[in-house]
C-alpha cells in the first residue's frame, strides 16, 4: 500500500513546484505586462496579484489535505472520520478557487480585451468548472466514505 501512496505523494509534491514557481516568477510579471498594456487599468495590478495569490494559497492548503489523506491512507486510517474531513476540506477548497475565478472573470475579460487573447478568457473558465469537478467529486467520496463508516461501525457493534 505504501508504494502506490508515495507514487501519489509524489505526484502532489510535483504538482505543487510549477505552482509555486509560477507564483515566485512568473505572476508578478503578468501583473506588471497587464498594468503596461492598460494604463487606465494600472490600479487593478495589485487586485489581480493579490487574488491569484490567494488562489494559489488555496490550491497548496487543498495539496496538504491531499498529502493528509494519503497519510491516513498510509496508516490504516482510511475508514475514520479523519478522511472526512479531508475531503470535505478538499470541497471547499476547490469551491473557494471556483468562486474567486468567478469573482475574477471580468478582469480576465479586460486583460483577453486588450490584449486581443481570448484564451484567457477559455483557460479561466476551464480552472472553474475543472475546479467545480474536484469539488462535486470529493463531496460524493465524502458522502461514500460516511455510508462505509456508517456500515462498518454497526457491523462492528453486531459482532
């Protein structure tokens, strides 16, 4: 069981460094190139860094869940009520990132407007509803898990 969990351990550690690194190098750059390309716009800069940095706040605390459930997972732990709530914080993680990108979306559309790049404006809707996947799916393992707990602890008090 430990290998496939330090497969999946890596696979977050992985996921989180071109995050983290887009947050050191990259994003204080976009910030500064949508300021340049729209100096009626320049006040919105820092808005715009402070929510992607918030973003980005929120999707490592929803990595460090992950990394806490393959702990559980680890530790025989995997039917407790520990993993519940690991996935339920997973669920409002991913819903906190949705609705800021929601909150965010006309600042993507002038940044898509004035740049003439309305990729942007797809690649936002994609974090969204990729982001409202995660979350639906981690409430219906949730929901499963709380069945199989449920189950297991009769089972346990019949026996």
């Amino acid at each position: 069981m430990k290998r496939e969990t330090l497969f999946l351990k890596f696979a977050v550690v992985l996921m989180g460094l071109p995050v983290l690194a887009l947050c050191i190098f990259v994003l204080p750059e976009i910030a500064e190139f949508f300021a340049e390309l729209n100096p009626k716009l320049d006040f919105l800069q820092y808005p715009f860094l402070i929510g992607l940095y918030v973003t980005a706040i929120v999707f490592f605390a929803a990595l460090y869940q992950t990394f806490k459930l393959l702990n559980y997972i680890d530790k025989n732990q995997s039917f407790s009520e520990l993993t519940v709530n690991s996935l339920e914080n997973i669920k409002y993680c991913a819903i906190t990132i949705s609705a800021l990108y929601v909150v965010f979306m006309p600042l993507l559309y002038l940044m898509a407007e004035v740049d003439d790049a309305p990729g942007i404006i797809l690649i936002g809707m994609v974090i969204i509803f990729g982001c409202m996947v995660v979350a639906v799916f981690a409430a219906v393992l949730q929901k499963l898990l709380k069945n199989a707990i449920e189950i297991k602890s009769e089972n346990d008090l019949t026996v």
